[in-house]
C-alpha cells in the first residue's frame, strides 16, 4: 500500500528486498528542509505546546492535520528529530504557511523529482 498523500513517507519509495523476497524497504526520505518564505509564521512555543498541537492549529486545512507534526519539524533551521521531547517554553520555531505545504512541500513537482 502506497504512503497517504499528507505521509512523510510520500517521497520514498518502496525497494524489494532480495535477500528477502517478502520485504519491502523504503528509500531514504529526503526533508523538505527550512526555507526563508515570506508567509513563514515566527511562533513562541508556550506552555503546553507539542509539535501535534501546533500542527493541527497551523494546519486545519488538511484532514488529520495533527499527523503533518514532521512538517513543523523538519522545516526548522535546526530540525527536530525527536518529537516526543518538551518544547522548551520561549523557544521560536518556524512555521510553514499553508501554501508553502500545498504548492511547495508536497508539490507534485517534488514528487516527481523523489522519484527519478
């Protein structure tokens, strides 16, 4: 079964395993990465906050916006590879706008090049 279209794992792909016939790996997937956009949103973590919670407020427009918590975490200059850490309080992060996560980050045209 292929990635769902809001998955990290959209830009991967699925190699067979010779070794084992019945497995399949998938490729390395290749973070978007920070970007300085101008509709970028400059966002003070405050108490409580999660990765999961800012996704599913910055990103309503999506089904399951709470699952694009990856999307937050590899767009920061300095990504975030463990989501189930405390954000620290005061911290800024970064914040793609939804545009940059409709027309850039899971762009068509990006898929097409994970692919080749």
């Amino acid at each position: 079964m292929p990635p769902r279209r809001w998955s990290r794992h959209t830009f991967t792909l699925a190699i067979k395993d010779e070794a084992a016939p019945d497995d399949t790996q998938l490729s390395e997937r290749v973070p978007f990465g920070y970007r300085d956009l101008s509709d970028n949103v400059q966002y003070q973590v405050k108490e409580g906050d999660s990765l999961y919670s800012l996704a599913a407020k910055y990103f309503r427009g999506v089904t399951y916006p709470a699952q694009l918590w990856w999307v937050i975490a590899d767009f920061q200059p300095e990504p975030i590879h463990d989501p189930t850490l405390k954000l620290p309080v005061g911290k800024t992060l970064v914040i793609p706008s939804m545009r940059a996560l409709t027309e850039l980050i899971f762009s068509e045209t990006r898929r097409a090049e994970s692919e080749a």
